[in-house]
C-alpha cells in the first residue's frame, strides 16, 4: 500500500478521523508516522497476515507481540525506502517464485492449486498480493546485500575457528565422517559473510531509527522512538 505524506495539521486531523467509527465499524487508523510518511493499521494487517503465511502458524496464534512485531519491521521497511529511493534493485522472476514456493511448502495442506488459493484466502491474501509482497521484501534483502557486502572481510584465521568449533562439532553430533577444511572453506567463508552482513544490517536499522522521527500510535502506547524523543 502507498505510504502518503501530509502535513502536521493534516496529520492532526486524520488522526481524530481514524478512531471515528462509521456504523460500528473503524475504518482505519494510523498507527506510525515515520519521517510524516503514515503507516496505517490495515498495513499493519496485512504484513501480520503475510508473515504468518509465510512462517506457516496459524493466524489465531497470533497476538498482540505479533502485531507489535509486523509494525517494527514495516517502520523499518519504510525507513529502507526512505533511504534507498527509487533505484532499488528489483528480484528476479524466478527469485520471486521460488522464493513463493518455499513459503507453499511451509503448508502440506496446499499441495495443489485450488488448495492453495484457500489458504491464501484464509490468510487473506491471493496471488498478487504475494507476490508484490514477496518481490518487496527481496528487492529489500537485495539491496541491503549490495551496500553491506562489499565492507565485509572475513580472515582466514575466522573460517579455520568456525571449522574447528562449529562445523566439525556439527558433523560429529550428527555422526558423520570429518570433511577437509578446503572442501567447505567456502561455504564457511559465505556463512560468516551473512552473519557480518546482519550485525552491520541491524546495526543500519538502528542508525536510521535514530536519525528518524518515527512516532507510534498504537491504541495501548503513543510514545515516541529514541530518535524522536531527542528532538
């Protein structure tokens, strides 16, 4: 969903419109203003509905933490396309798809077609909503890859502790023959390459938040983020 901007009075006056209800029904509410750009409470469902299905729990597990979760991370999806702009990198076709069909294997219960498109129904979702959804969240992870990975080193002194503490470790546990150090250096070398890649993404993030006027709205708090509070 497009995320608009307005002004401070505007703002104001949606906010009283939002928990104004129209034959018993909320219509919507906003629940974020980051950097004056909204996020509103539909989005918020949305993403929950999304995550859900994609991790395979079922939504009535689902509570208030949840929630709380999917309006962490859509700040810090609006907070990456402030940042990045429009010159994202767009996935591939086939990066989408598969990235789709990872996410119907996490449901035995759709294995064809018609049920499929149940279960996306009763996540609320059909098929272009996820894949506009999924294609967002790759181009996201994508970009963040490009930037942080070229500022990543690892030494080959890290791959020979991570064999020797971890993956040999590993491969005893599960019973299994001892492999040469050269046969899995790489793999080693990429797995420590993706844990720097996360430190130095999370670290982003929390630079961003700082840097950033993110109040939330939620109906339980109305506080505003360390980077707000400063202002």
């Amino acid at each position: 969903m497009k995320k608009l901007s307005f002004s401070p009075m505007v703002l104001l006056l949606m906010l009283a419109l939002a928990s104004v209800s129209h034959g018993g029904a909320v219509i919507d509410r906003i629940v974020a203003i980051v950097n004056g750009n909204v996020i509103l409470q539909s989005q918020v469902e949305d993403d929950l509905c999304f995550e859900a299905l994609s991790s395979g729990r079922p939504l009535q597990d689902l509570g208030d933490e949840d929630r709380r979760a999917a309006l962490s991370h859509l700040i810090d999806q609006e907070l990456l396309r402030q940042q990045i702009g429009s010159e994202i990198h767009q996935p591939s076709p086939e990066q989408v798809e598969k990235r789709i069909q990872d996410i119907r294997s996490a449901h035995p219960g759709a294995a064809s077609d018609e049920d499929w498109h149940v279960t996306l129904a009763r996540y609320g979702l059909n098929e272009t909503q996820l894949q506009s959804k999924v294609t967002r969240q790759l181009a996201l992870l994508r970009e963040a890859d490009l930037r942080l990975r070229p500022s990543v080193q690892i030494e080959n002194a890290g791959i020979e502790a991570y064999y020797r503490n971890v993956f040999l470790p590993q491969l005893h546990k599960a019973g299994a023959a001892d492999v040469p150090l050269a046969e899995v250096s790489g793999q080693i070398r990429e797995i420590l390459t993706q844990e720097k890649i996360d430190q130095l993404f999370n670290s982003w993030l929390e630079s961003l938040r700082k840097e950033s006027k993110v109040r939330t709205l939620l109906p339980e708090e109305a506080t505003p983020s360390a980077g707000e509070a400063t202002r």
